[in-house]
C-alpha cells in the first residue's frame, strides 16, 4: 500500500491537500460565519472569465484567474456599499458573466484549450514542486494577515455596525476579506477546479461550525476536518480512478452529513431524557 | 416651558459633551430629524423619549457618525463625531449581530476595546483585560465568560452588549433602549453601576421606561421629527402630548402607580 508514496506526484497530492485544507479552514470559516458562501462562488466562477482570456493571450491561465477575480471581488465590494437590495441578483450577474466571458474567449481561441477541464473541474495528481511553493508562498501570507488582524477581522465579521461605530476602518477590511478569498480561489482551482472551490470553502467549515464555540477553534476544526477529507479523497481517487477533486468533495459530504446526522441523534437522546424527566 | 431648542447665547464654562445645531436627516426625501438642537454637558443623564419612528436612533446614529446629516452640524467632545469614536460607548437598540456566530462572551467584551486600539499591530494587553473583567463584573456575566453567544439567553446577550460597551471606559455612552430585553434586577444594578461612573461619563439614554427617566435622569426631551427639551427632569403633559402627538397614558414608578394625562394641568403634573 505504501509504496504508492514514492511516486512523487502522489506526496505533492498529498501536500497540495494539506495546504489547500489549511486555506479553507481559514478563510473558508470567515465565509461561513460571514455568510459570503454565494459571493464567493459568485468570484470563483468569475475566474473562469480570465482562464479563457489567458488561452486568448497566451499567458498562464491561473494569473488570468487571479485578475478577474479580483475585479470580480472589488465590483462585490463595491455593490456591498451602495447596492445592498439588489445585492443578490447581481452576485449571480458577476457569476454568470465572469463565465460567458470565458466561454467566448475559449471560442476564439484558435486551436483547442489543453487542460481547459483541470480549471473546471481541478486535478490534484498534477501539482507539480513549483505550484506547491506558490501554493506555500500565498498560504504564508494569507496565515500572516490573518494572525496579525485576527481581532479586526473578528469585529467586522461579528458586528459591522458596531465596529463602524469604533471607528474601524471597516471598509478597508472588507476590501481585505475579498482579497483574502481571492487568494484562496487561486490557490484552490488546481485542486478542485473553479466549479467546485465553493464547495470545499464551505463545506468543511459548515462542518467544523457545529462543533466550535469560537472562530479560532472553527478554523482549527476546518484545518483538521479538510486534511482528513482530502488524504482520504487522493487516496479514494487513485485507487478507484475517479477524478480527484470531486472525490474529495464528496467525502467532505459524507463527513458533514454525518455529523448533522450525529447532532441530530444528540438533540434526540436530549429530548428523550428531558420527557422522561418530564413524565416521572 | 416647553421649547424647541436649548437656549441660545448661554454662557458656558466647558464645551457641551454633544452639540447639534439645525440637525437635519432624511431617508429619501422622507424627513426624519428637523433642526434638532441639542445639547447634551459633561455630566449629564439625557435621556430622549418619543414615538416609534420618531427619529431616535436616527440621532444616535448621527451622533455616532454612521449616517451623515443631511444639513446642520454635530460636534462630539467640539471635535468632529469621527474622530472622538473611541470615546464613546454605543448600546444599540436591536443586536445588530447574528446569534449563532461562534463567538464566546469574554471576546464580545474584548471587541469594546476595539476603539482603543492604535496602529495595526497592538493587541489587547493587562489593562484590556482588566477593563473587560471590570465590565463583565458589573453586568454580572462573569460566569458565562466561556459561552457561546448562541447559547445565551436574550437578556444574557443583551447583557454581553451593555458589558462590551461599558469595557471601552466610555467619556460618553449612548444606550438605544438599553434595558428591553432585561429583568428588573439586571436593569437596576445596570442603572446603578452606572451611577458610580457618574462623574466621568455623560449619558444619552433613549428609552420608552418612565420609570427609568424619574429614577435617573437630569434632563429630559421628546423626540418626534423634532426636539422637545425641557431644562429639568420633568415630564409634562405638554411635552409628551406634543411629541406623541396625542394623549399618552404614562404609569410612572412610586410610591402609588399615577398615570399622565393629556388633561391634567400643569400643576398636577408637578405634583407627582
Ligand atoms: N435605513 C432607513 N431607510 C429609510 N427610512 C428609514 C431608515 N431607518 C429609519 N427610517 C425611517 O426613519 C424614521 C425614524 O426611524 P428611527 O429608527 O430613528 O425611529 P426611532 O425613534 O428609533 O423609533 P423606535 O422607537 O421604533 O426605535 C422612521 O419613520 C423609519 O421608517
Ligand atoms: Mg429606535
């Protein structure tokens, strides 16, 4: 069994995992507890936008992806300030056109686009050394921020109008956020591609959130939940020869259902007891 | 007795704590503050009563510098509202966070300090912590220090915000209808802790709680699209009638519960 681990794909796989569970443990939990889950897939798929435009110009689709999201997150940050009742339907605009764009840079593109699923639907048995140092390098700075204003970033998510009231520069921290989530984006396209980055954003916080009484230990939980589905994903992927990053996602399901599932049975057990107190 | 603006021209020794002049706010067109004048001094207990939709937290707002007014000027502490914000401790009217965020009680309170907070990299030091572990003392929420703001109780939460204000060691405080969701005991040890800090922070309490308003207060006006002021801390007749806009009964505290009409004279009114 072990000796799969030679391959050194295998090992960055593995890494990649690890890394990619450490951003969304982190940024994923702000998205949760923040409730930006549809604004951030609404950035994600807005990258596809720039992965066409980098086939189109013949640069490196992923700096592509990183430029239109991140005109994709400050036209969101622009829309939090001064379109809040549309905010909505204008997320799914940024959503939608961000992949029009692409589709029709895609078609002008002469010739075929190489890998154009592995942007859609990721490929983490293809990281290679290079992509785990950026991967290692953006995960550095995103830890740095997040340690240094951990209780600014706090204060906005849990009470802007409150924070605002203190005089924070609330503004530039939302700004930041986005950036963050940028960030993460980037990172994880690779992993499991553009559709499915919200998925893994969101789901092993959602998981975690059940279980955490603070935003640290949420994070923390995410980390350890995210590395367990991920290992457990590449491991699943390689062995059966499914796609990896769908893999992983799907674990990530079982994990979160499962532990809805243990919640709920908890819930029960209490109300057994409590009527049984109740009765006698 | 009743007008509607502080005298002009008084002689003071020190700048008022806030000061509005011709304060005008509107929500699209929809006039909601009409040449507010008010002036609130060191040391006092203002509390401001009025009408749902009377604009209130509309004031508070303005005072705060979250909604900028449409004409007229405010002064905080004579400086601009922005830039005194650390100095001012903010209870708002409806809790403005979500409930099932992960978030204990000891690190809402913390967020109090937030103001204080200079340049990028400080973090909360021995004085934080002991300013949170005063406020925590004092809304008697020490023992749930650890627990999740989603598993409080609604006065318990309401508690946590009057505690996370009240760390801040505000100059001045502004408590939008502080005590709705608390019992009498907490709201009275609340108003009463408050008394103790009476000497360095200047109240502005919104609040629909007559009781409150003749146990506590100094001074005392009506808001309804326009201010009401009164020099003492009576309510009359006039007063209400003309900020609610109709006859109120009000059922105040005392010895013997007594009721406010709209046509009781002025010298009943003083009676009671
Ligand atoms: N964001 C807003 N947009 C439009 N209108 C608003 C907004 N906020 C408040 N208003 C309107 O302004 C008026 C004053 O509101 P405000 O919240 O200041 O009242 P209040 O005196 O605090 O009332 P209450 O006793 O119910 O708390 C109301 O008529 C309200 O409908
Ligand atoms: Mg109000």
């Amino acid at each position: 069994m072990l000796e799969i681990l030679e391959y050194s794909f295998f090992t960055n796989a593995l890494l990649a995992g690890v890394l990619a569970s450490v951003v969304c443990g982190i940024i994923g939990s702000y998205i949760v507890v923040r409730q930006m889950v549809s604004v951030s897939g609404g950035i994600a798929h807005a990258s596809f936008g720039g992965v066409g435009m980098g086939y189109w110009l013949g640069i490196d689709p992923l700096l592509g992806a990183f430029c239109f999201s991140g005109i994709a997150a400050l036209c969101t940050g622009w829309l939090m300030m001064y379109a809040r009742q549309q905010f909505d339907s204008l997320i799914g605009v940024i959503w939608a056109g961000g992949m029009a764009i692409g589709v029709v840079f895609i078609a002008i593109t002469p010739g075929f686009a190489p890998d154009l699923f592995t942007y859609l639907f990721g490929n983490i048995l293809l990281v290679t050394r290079t992509y785990l140092i950026i991967m290692g390098l953006l995960l550095f700075v995103v830890i740095a921020i997040v340690v240094v204003l951990y209780h600014r970033l706090l204060a906005v998510s849990f009470d802007q109008e409150y924070s605002q009231s203190q005089g924070l520069a609330f503004m530039a921290l939302n700004l930041l956020m986005l950036l963050l989530i940028v960030i993460a984006i980037v990172i994880l396209i690779r992993v499991v591609g553009i559709i499915l980055v919200i998925a893994l954003l969101s789901i092993p916080a959602s998981t975690a959130r059940q279980y955490a009484g603070s935003l640290h230990q949420m994070m923390i939980y995410a980390i350890l939940i995210g590395i367990f589905c991920s290992t457990v994903g590449i491991w699943l992927s390689y062995l059966w020869n499914i796609p990896s990053g769908a893999t992983i996602i799907l674990v990530a399901l079982v994990v979160y259902l499962l532990s809805i599932l243990q919640k709920t049975l908890v819930l029960r057990r209490y109300r057994d007891i409590m009527r049984y107190r109740n009765d006698s | 007795m009743t007008r509607t603006s502080d005298e002009p021209g008084a002689i003071t020794i020190e700048d008022p704590v806030i000061l509005t002049e011709n304060l005008s706010v509107s929500y699209e067109g929809h006039q909601v503050l009409e040449k507010v004048n008010l002036c609130v001094r060191k040391g006092d207990w203002y509390a401001i009563i009025g009408p749902n939709g009377g604009g209130k937290t509309t004031l508070i707002k303005a005072i705060l510098g979250l909604i900028s007014p449409g004409s007229g000027k405010i002064r905080v502490f004579g400086q601009d509202p922005k830039d005194v914000r650390e100095r001012i401790g903010y209870v708002p009217q409806y809790q403005t966070f979500q409930y099932a965020f992960p978030i204990r009680v000891r690190e809402v309170v913390f967020l109090g300090r937030m103001g204080r907070m200079k340049g990028l990299f400080q973090r909360y030091g021995a004085e934080d912590s002991r300013a949170v572990h005063e406020a925590m003392a004092r809304m008697r929420i020490e023992h749930l220090a650890d627990r999740s703001i989603s598993t409080l109780s609604g006065g318990e939460r309401q508690r946590t915000i009057i505690a996370r204000a009240l760390a801040g060691e505000p100059d001045l405080l502004l408590l939008d209808e502080p005590t709705v969701y608390v019992d009498d005991l907490s709201r009275d040890i609340f108003f009463s802790s408050l008394t103790r800090v009476r000497e360095t922070c200047t109240v502005l309490l919104i609040t629909h709680d007559i009781s409150v308003v003749h146990a506590h207060v100094t001074k005392i006006a009506c808001l309804n699209t326009r201010l009401f002021t009164h020099d003492s801390d009576q309510i009359t007749d006039e007063m209400v009638a003309q900020s609610y806009g109709c006859p109120v009964d009000l059922i105040t505290h005392g010895d013997i519960p007594h009721r406010v009409l709209e046509r009781h004279n002025r010298k009943e009114a003083d009676e009671c």
